[in-house]
C-alpha cells in the first residue's frame, strides 16, 4: 500500500487495504509522544498545513491526515454505488507551483516511474 501512496494513487480495489495498513499506522502513531522541540528537527516552518504540532502524539499530530483519507475512501464508495465504478484516490498537491499541473494530470501520468513523491512536490 506504501508503494501505491507513493505512486499517488490507490484503485479501488485496495481501499479495504490501505484503511486496514493507515489504522495500524495510527495505532503505531499513538505510542510515539511528541515531545517539546520535536518538531525542530524536521525544519518544517510553515509548511505542515493540517498537523497539529500542539499534539502529545503522532496519531493525534496526523489526525486531520489520517480523517481526509478516510472521508475520501468514503465517497470513492459512494461513487461505486451511486455510478457503479470506482474513481480511484489520487494524492495531489492542492497548492504551490505543481496545484494546476495535478489538478488535470491523467491517471496513467501519475504512474510513470520518474514521477515524484507527494511530499517532494
């Protein structure tokens, strides 16, 4: 599941997968404490929109992170029901220099093997 979040994109067939993987990785989160000044050492400044630096914990930190994905499975389900096929989830930045690029970047494109990350954009 990893490997498809790096690749931007995850089909609908492994939704069941990548819920069942991101609440193991919540349950690992809750056990790490953050303590004060853990967040300077990822020199992050003002780019961590949606993490909560004011959290005990990493599940706590990444929970705007871990209900976005969550509501977005859901309404991928929705659209399986309602349309009668799965749109699958695609990861993409929302803003800075690549936002317009990803917004109507083909499906395929995300696959490419040079493609970077998410988090490097």
């Amino acid at each position: 599941m990893t490997d498809r979040l790096y690749k931007r994109t995850v089909p609908g067939e492994a939704f069941d997968a990548l819920l069942e993987q991101l609440h193991e990785c919540q349950r690992t989160f809750r056990a790490v404490p953050v303590a004060p000044g853990f967040w300077d050492e990822f020199d992050l400044g003002d780019r961590s929109v949606g993490l909560d630096r004011s959290a005990s914990n990493l599940a706590d930190a990444f929970q705007r992170v871990f209900d976005a994905i969550d509501r977005c499975v859901e309404v991928a389900r929705l659209d399986k029901k309602n349309l009668g096929y799965f749109r699958p989830l695609r990861l993409q930045a929302l803003e800075g220099p690549k936002s317009y690029e990803h917004e109507y970047m083909p499906l395929e494109d995300f696959e490419k093997p040079d493609m970077r990350p998410i988090w490097l954009e």
